[in-house]
C-alpha cells in the first residue's frame, strides 16, 4: 500500500522537476518503517489483524534495514519510469499497467521476507481462566471483535503538543497516509494541561492510548524517563539548553516512538506526577518492558496521543470540530 501511494504520487507530479520539494520528499524515502495512528487504521480497516502467532516475527521483520534498501530502490526505478511515461503523454491504461508490473514485484520481495498475509486462520489460545479455545475468522473479523464499535476518527482523535503553532487548532498532513484512499494524519494541538487532563480522564475509565514521544533522556535498565536524569552540560562545561519549541525547530527533538501509554500517579489534588508506558522493545528493555516517566519528562518529549474525544474537554471538543489547516509532509516537525 505505501508503495502503490508513491507510484501515484509519482505520476501525480510527473509535471513537476525532480528538484521541487514534493517530488524531493517522495523520493527521498518512498516507503520506510512505521508511522503514526492513521496509517494502523487505514490498513487495518482494510485487512484486518491477526494474532502475532498466525504471522509470526521474521528475520527481516525484526530488522528491515535491507528490506527497505532493496524496495527503495525498485520504487524509485519505478517512479521515474512511471514520470517519464506520463511526462511523455502515455494514456492512463499505459501507466497503470506499468504502475501494477512494480506492485507485483513490491509483493514478491515482501512474501519471501515477510511471509504472505494468511486470508484466514484457525488460533488456538488459553483465557485467563486456563481454558483453551479455538478461533476460526479471518484478519477482518478478528479486528471488529476486538476494536471499540466506534473505532474511526470521528470517534478518536489525535491530540498534540506543537508549540511551535497555534493551540486549540486542527492541523492535517497533506499526503501523510499510507493507503491511496486513506486519511491523511490530522490532529488537534493543545496545550499539555490540556492533554493531560483528557489523557487523565481516559486512564481512569481503563482505556490505554497510543501515544508518541521522542525517546530522549531515559535510562534503559529501570526505564525511567527524566529530563534531569542526564546533565551533559555539566559534564562538559557547555550551555545545552533549549526549550521544547526550539528543539522542534532546530530539528534536535521529534517524536520517534509510539507506545501505550496505560497509567499516571497523581497527588491528593489530582495532579500528575509520573506516567507509565508499556513498550514494545521487549521485557529486557526498562523495567520488565515498562517506562515510567516523570511529569516534567512529559512536558518536554511527550508529543501526541489517540484518544476518545468524549474525553476531551468543551474547549477541545469545539476545537476538534473545525476545518484543518494544511501542512506538507516535509513540514519540521513531520
């Protein structure tokens, strides 16, 4: 799917010279690991999920360094064949058949390193009772059952800390998605108070969220998170401050990494005192595959969560609810 996005977007901007800033962004990296909320939702709703065991982890899943390199470099083969051809006039029939010819090799690379995506599959698991069941569904069946009924961006939102631009507004990527016909990545900045106190609401009703952060300044054997655990300033006698808007602009912070985040420990006022991830690095990352995070951690590297807008205050309700403002994929902070 992210390779079929490029080829259009390729052909899309035939017109314009390989030095413009949109066909430099695609070409820079056609297709690459992750991504943000968006991109799990407009594949999953297409295809369905599956238990780990059903697809399990290969060698290049678990590091896809050369996967990439190797697709990277078909597609933009592919790419600049598919400009030249629509560069040159050729009908959309022509275009489209050379556009499929590099899909099909897309497939063939992802099948022999990733294994073919099962249409269907039989699962045997243990309940927490220590009764053994078997499940016979498809991918998509088994993400309705296990999804909210009202899981879709009218229902979820993203909400963001960018201090580098208006709060209270909805922003949208233009061609950040990973599905020709999928949502675009949009979210609703707000002030971190603000995020806090829904994220807050949220936990307490049992609902994890996704959230981004930019990893920085944590300790990875107990997996505490501190913006004052490290003072390499100190260390060095040099001056290292800056603040979460210039370390933005200046491109020396970023969200890098999503995870859930489950829990907060509040005082007798409510207020937040350190946050709780669970990971995805495995039980010998952090503590048993957890980090904990202090408020002041927040403040500085917590970046974006997704969560229920019933959660959200009147202020941010009403904010969700207005037109977006565009942004480019190749924006700073993307």
């Amino acid at each position: 799917e992210k390779s079929n996005l490029f080829l259009e977007n390729a052909v899309a901007t035939a017109d314009r010279p390989m030095t413009d800033r949109d066909v430099e962004f695609f070409f820079k990296t056609p297709v690459g690991d992750g991504g943000v909320w968006n991109l799990f939702y407009n594949v999953a709703e297409k295809y369905g999920v599956v238990p780990r065991e059903v697809m399990p982890e290969t060698a290049h899943s678990n590091n896809t360094a050369y996967l990439r390199s190797v697709l990277n470099e078909r597609l933009r083969a592919g790419g600049y064949e598919l400009r030249g051809l629509a560069a040159s006039g050729a009908d959309r029939a022509k275009i489209a058949a050379a556009k499929i010819a590099v899909l099909k090799e897309v497939y063939r690379v992802l099948a022999l390193c990733l294994g073919e995506p099962p249409a269907g599959f039989e699962w045997r698991y243990e309940t927490r009772d220590g009764e053994v069941k078997t499940l016979r569904t498809t991918p998509l069946e088994f993400y309705r059952s296990i999804v909210p009924a009202d899981y879709a961006p009218d229902s979820y939102i993203m909400i963001m800390n960018d201090p580098t631009r208006e709060y209270y507004k909805v922003y949208e990527i233009r061609n950040y998605r990973n599905t020709y016909e999928g949502v675009n990545w949009v979210y609703l900045n707000l002030p971190n108070e603000a995020i806090k106190r829904a994220a807050i609401a949220s936990i307490k009703a049992g609902e994890a969220m996704y959230a981004s952060c930019d990893v920085a300044d944590y300790d990875p054997v107990s997996g505490v998170c501190d913006p004052a655990m490290y003072d390499y300033g100190s260390m060095f006698g040099i001056d290292l401050v800056m603040d979460k808007k210039a370390r933005i602009l200046t491109r020396q912070s970023g969200s890098a990494h999503a995870m859930a985040l489950i829990a907060v420990d509040t005082d007798d006022n409510d207020v937040p005192l350190k946050w709780q991830f669970e990971n995805s690095w495995g039980p010998s990352a952090g503590h048993e595959g957890y980090m904990t995070f202090t408020d002041e951690w927040f403040d500085e590297y917590m970046f974006r969560i997704v969560i229920n807008r019933k959660y959200l205050d009147a202020k941010s309700l009403e904010a969700a609810g207005t037109k977006p403002e565009q942004l480019p994929a190749w924006d700073y902070m993307f």
